[in-house]
C-alpha cells in the first residue's frame, strides 16, 4: 500500500465519471428554468405596476414615495426571486 489514503465512497454516492446524462432530464431541466424564470418576470411586471399605479396617487408622503421608489429600483435590478432590497 502506497502513503496514500483511501477514503471509501459510500454505497449511494455516483461519481461524475459513472453517472450518464440522457438528453431528456436536461430539457426537463431546461423546461423547468424556463417555467421558472417566466414566473419571475411575471411577478416583477404586476409589482411594478402596482408601485407605479401607487406612485401617480395624489397625497401620498414623501417617505412612503421614497420607500416606493426605492422597490422600483430594487425590482429592476432583481436577476432571481431570492434578491434582496439594499438595507
């Protein structure tokens, strides 16, 4: 035995060299992203509609403007559902 170590994989693990891809699991991936990204762009178009449409009310604060400007904004730069709004 050499000074290497061996360190067993376990029985469930699948190494990259063994595992097979078919072409359908990746255009179920794809389809998946798709729906997903879809979904996404789908909120961020109703919420800006909805922050605009609060915008353009008459009487509204001025802090309530600057927090509704500032969703504008982070809606914008939003990529993924899991961005966050600068603190």
């Amino acid at each position: 035995m050499s000074g290497k170590r061996r360190h067993p994989q376990p029985m469930y693990d699948v190494q990259a060299k063994h595992r097979r891809i078919r072409r359908w699991d990746i255009l179920w991936l794809v389809r998946a992203w798709a729906a997903r990204w879809c979904a996404l762009h789908r909120r961020k178009q109703a919420r800006a509609v909805s922050y605009q449409a609060a915008l353009e009310r008459d009487g509204l604060p001025e802090s309530d403007r600057a927090a509704l400007e500032a969703c504008v904004s982070a809606l914008d730069e939003a990529g993924s559902q899991e961005a966050r709004s600068p603190a």
